[in-house]
C-alpha cells in the first residue's frame, strides 16, 4: 500500500535551528522539503563527498591499468614541474585516517596518471625521433651558433631534394615510403620537404625516462592496491559525509522571519503521533494537514513482508508510482516473475541464477535489505525453472527422459508455436483487463467506472482480432456486438458534462487510443519471440560443440569453450532482455491503462545513515 502522508510545517525559535535539525535527524520520520542551495557550508561538504567518492573508485580500480589522458594537469602538479622529480608518498602514509587518506588516494592518482601521461608522451617522442638515429643533440645549437644551422626534415621517398650550394644534405633512414634526413647550412627547405624540431634529448634518454615514468606509475599503483584495506574505512567516511551535506542542504532550505525559523516536510499519517510527541518535548510550533489533491507528495511503499522483496526492483530502476496513484507492487512482482521465466526460457538458466541467488544472499549482510534483490532473483529463477520444466528445455537441450504432455503439447512442431503465442495474447489481454477492472473498481459507483468496463471489452476484441491475424484463435462473431457496446460506453461515460472543455480532446482521439490497444495486445507475443531465439541460439551452439567428428579426447576441449561461450552470451542477451522487454510490458503497456505515470517522489526522510 501507498502510506497516508501529512504535510508538516514546523516552527522554532531561530537560534535553535541546528538543534531542531538534529533532532528531526534522530526523529528520523520527516522527509524534507530542500530548496536548492549553494552556500559554502554546503559546497564545501559536496566537494569532501565528491572527494570521498572518487578516492573509493581509484582503490576499486587500483588493479587496472591506468589509461593516458590529454586534459589538464592535476592541480598538485604545477606547471613547469618536472613529473619525475615529485616525491610519491610512502604506504605507509595511508593511515585510517579519513580525510588524510582521501587527499592521499588523490595526490597518488594524480601523480600516476601524470606520470602516465608523461610515459605516452615520450613513447611518441621516441616515435618522431627514432627515425634520425642517435645524436648528440648539442652539437646542432653549438653550429648555429657559429652560423651553420642543422634542420631535420622529412619527405617522400622519391622527392628527396639536392643541397643548395653551401649546404650539405645527409639520409638517415626510409621506411620506403618517407625519407628523414638532415640539412645542415643555411637554406630554406624546398616543397614537399617537411622541417621536424629538434629532440628534446637523445634517443637513450628519453627511452631511460619513458622506462622510469612507467616504473613509478606501477610503484603507485602497488600502493593503491595496498591501500584497498581501508575501503570500508572509506565507505563510513562517505557515509558521514553525506549526512552533513544533508544536513547543510536541510539548514539552508529553513526559512527565517526575525526571530522564528521554520521548514516544511512530510511525514506518514500513521508517525504523527511521535511528531507532536517530540514537538512537545522540544517546543516546536507545527502544522500538521492531509495533502491537497495536487500536491507533490512523496511515495512510501510498505508492502505486506512477502511482496517486500520488489520494491528493490523498484528502487533498482528507480520508478515510483504517484503519492495519488495506485500500489501496483502485486501484478508487477507476478507478471513480472512470468515474463522473466518465458523470456530467459531455459530451466537450466534458470537453477543457474537460482545457485547464483543463493550464493550472493551468503555473500551479504543477513538484513531483509540486503537480502532483497537476492530474494526477488531466486523468485524469478524459480519461475524460469518452472517454464524451463513445463517446455523441457535444459540448457538448450530437450532431453526425453524429462518429456510430458505439457511439454509435448507446447513443443508440437505444428502447433507448438501457435500455442505459445496464445499464452502470450492472453497473458496480454488479462494484465491489461485487471488494470482497467482495476480502475472500474475505484471508480464505482461514480458512471466512469462503465467507461473502464467498456475498454475492458475493447480488450478483449483486440484478444480475439489479434489471435486471428496470426492464426491461432479465431474471431467470434458476437464480440463485434462486444466491441460495438464497448465503444458506446467509453464514449457516453468517458468523461463529465463539465469536463468536455477541457478534456474533450480525448474523445478526439478515441480511435487511435482504441487502435492502439490492438498494438499492446500484440506486443506481448516478444515473450515468445524473444524467448524462442534465446532456445534456438543455445541449440545452434549444442549442435556446433557436439558436431565435430573427432575422436573424444581431441574435441573435448573446443567443444567446452563453444559452450561456455555461446551459453555465456546467451545468458547475458537473456538478461539484457528481461531489463528491456519484461520491464515495458509491465512500466508502458499495464501502467498506460493503469493510469500509472510512475511520477513519483521517493519517501526520504530526514535521519542519520553514517555512524
């Protein structure tokens, strides 16, 4: 169910607004209503989190290597330093100190990336020169400064020029397609010839930096790795950090006239007791009331305990119905459950996610929260083994031992298809027709519920008309009376005398929404689509690691990298498409004739989440 909120205005004297704040924190029942801030308190606690934050990804990604970059240098190298000389902070430094260690992690990460920076930028050093060879690149500035410039060059293979009188040209090397070479004496460079600056030192040097900027990126990274101990230090720090740039945002957002300060929240109906309870202890003014029809209120979802485990699918996608709009956490976590089963298709899969379910439920802390996802995932493996078992499908396979008459009468090379597409139309038209029964139900008895009714009837039209263009039900004669009834309803009872000004568009545009509903009922046959070639790609695989005509010991090992392979791609696409397909039917199709906008504001009360 969606809780009753009440909205909160409440007043203090101006000079306790810190304490006030403190104890709505320790209250932790009112979600608040924050203005917009910049103030410094609050800049200042962002950029500590935002500091904290980037710290925790350098020690989760310490192992990997570390990419060149060309933007600016980081602002603890200055320019004109030379990278090389900076000192890199010893291990040791990084004590479980918080804030001390955030600004090391930093200084490291810069100093590798710099460092790195530097390496790439010798390696295409290296690359310009290498070219003219080795040299002393002092003697080039010692003869112009006798009057005997030396330049560098390069050109064509075949558009090498000759010296000008006085000079002297000299090849140093061709790759066949371009010549470097060297002008020594003073004369311009004819075309095609292409002058190259001179290097900044000799070919021995640069390789000996490069070497050195790539061997003190590795000795930083290895202190990052090291350093990966203090993450939950870390994790604590961000948490702490964020309750102080709540508790900044929440101090701004209070308003103040001369010597009284006051906020605005809201709080569930059923905490209003424990509100004025701490508004007594404190002496705080309030104003508790029941929210206007328009009012954006927040969303707070307290399923029973056993629907509990989907509003982490919720909070995962972050959609929220409406504080006006319906709790449709029930038709969500059984549709959803049997759209995940047809499009992974496969039981085998399905006891795959079921080991990894209750693997990762060892793997966390034994709180519902949690636990959550890994509940809702066994769920809908469970599900995925179910359908897995009715079609007999078993990582692609559909061994005979395991056959039944359900499998047997859904695998029909004939019929088979046809018969799961039916599942799907009447999967589509029974999620759609409970959304508008739904709506039928709330409305009664006010005559929109017959409105409802009708496009109920229209559903089941498009079932029917649906079935018959595919070839798998045929249309009865009687539902072009259900559809013509239907139609009159939605028209005689959609909307109010009073209402046809300002909605009477709607009406309007009644044939495309009537049309449209043939597209949703034929957008649930993706389950079959979509689950049907996730089947074939796993057989294709079979048949090609089981298809080589080698003795045993000779295949045994190609023909487990293709399946491992081929079902671990298949296995991903299935999740891919449960994200995609399982989540619109359910977000698009049902929630459009539901009336669901998914507009919501999730409940987030004001409390402490650091220790």
């Amino acid at each position: 169910m969606i809780v009753p909120m009440q909205h909160l205005t409440l007043l203090c004297v101006a000079e306790t607004r810190e304490q006030t704040l403190e104890a709505l924190r320790a209250l932790g029942i009112v979600h608040l209503t924050i203005e917009p801030t910049d103030s410094e308190r609050f800049r200042n606690a962002q950029q500590r989190l935002t500091a904290s934050q980037r710290a925790q990804r350098i020690l989760r990604n310490a192992h990997k290597p570390v990419a060149p970059t060309t933007g600016n240098r980081p602002e603890n190298v200055e320019n004109g330093t030379d990278i090389l000389s900076l000192p890199i902070p010893p291990a040791s430094s990084l004590v479980p100190d918080s804030e001390t260690t955030i600004q090391l992690i930093l200084t490291l990460a810069d100093r590798r990336q710099e460092l790195t920076n530097e390496a790439d930028r010798l390696v295409r050093e290296i690359r310009r020169v290498e070219p003219f060879g080795a040299f002393d690149i002092t003697l080039p500035p010692r003869l112009a400064e006798q009057g005997i410039p030396v330049t560098l060059f390069r050109t064509t293979a075949k558009a090498v020029p000759a010296a000008p009188d006085g000079t002297l040209i000299q090849r140093l090397s061709t790759d066949g397609k371009t010549t470097y070479a060297v002008l020594i004496g003073n004369a311009s460079l004819p075309a095609p010839c292409e002058a190259v600056p001179l290097p900044e030192m000799t070919l021995t040097d640069l390789r000996a930096r490069q070497a050195q900027a790539l061997r003190r990126a590795d000795e930083i990274g290895a202190t990052l790795k090291n350093a990966s101990v203090l993450s939950d230090e870390l994790i604590r720090t961000e948490a702490a950090l964020s309750d102080q740039c709540a508790f900044a945002a929440a101090t701004d957002s209070m308003r103040e006239q001369g010597p009284v300060a006051w906020l605005t929240g809201w709080c569930p109906a059923d905490t209003a007791d424990l509100l004025r309870k701490a508004a007594s202890e404190h002496a705080w003014g309030y104003l508790l009331r029941t929210p206007d029809a328009n009012e954006p209120a927040p969303t707070l979802l307290r399923p029973p305990r056993w629907l509990s485990p989907i509003q982490s699918l919720f909070n995962g996608l972050n959609i929220f119905p409406a504080y006006s709009e319906a709790d449709v956490s029930l038709p969500f976590f059984a549709f959803f459950s049997i759209f995940f089963a047809m499009l992974v298709g496969d039981g085998g899969y399905g006891l795959l996610i079921l080991a990894l379910a209750w693997w990762g439920r060892t793997k966390v802390k034994p709180i519902p929260a949690a636990r959550a996802p890994f509940t809702l995932l066994s769920v809908f493996a469970i599900a995925t083994v179910a359908w897995g078992a009715l079609t007999n499908t078993w990582f692609g396979f559909h061994p005979g031992l395991l056959d039944h008459p359900a499998s047997r009468w859904l695998g029909d090379s004939v019929n088979g298809d046809s018969r799961i597409m039916l599942i799907c139309f009447t999967l589509g038209v029974a999620h759609l027709s409970l959304a508008r029964l739904w709506n039928a139900a709330a409305l009664f008895p006010d005559t929109k519920f017959l409105a409802q009714i009708g496009w109920v009837g229209v559903i089941g039209f498009m079932y029917f008309f649906a079935g018959n263009v595919v070839g798998v039900l045929p249309l009865p004669g009687f539902m072009k009376i259900v559809l013509g009834v239907s139609i009159l309803l939605i028209v005689l009872f959609m909307l109010k005398r009073d209402e046809l000004k300002t909605s009477g568009v709607d009406l309007g545009m009644l044939p495309l929404t009537i049309i449209s509903c043939l597209g949703d009922i034929i957008s649930y046959v993706r389950l079959f689509a979509v689950g049907l070639a996730g089947v074939k790609v796993a057989e294709n695989f079979n048949a090609m690691a089981t298809g080589f005509a080698w003795p045993i010991y000779l295949k045994i090992i190609p023909m487990l990298l293709i399946l491992l392979l081929g079902h671990g791609l298949n296995f991903v696409m299935a999740g891919l498409s449960v994200l995609v397909h399982a989540v619109r039917l359910n977000t698009l199709e049902f929630s459009n004739h539901k009336g669901i906008t998914w507009s919501g504001i999730r409940f987030t009360p004001f409390r402490r989440n650091g220790t």
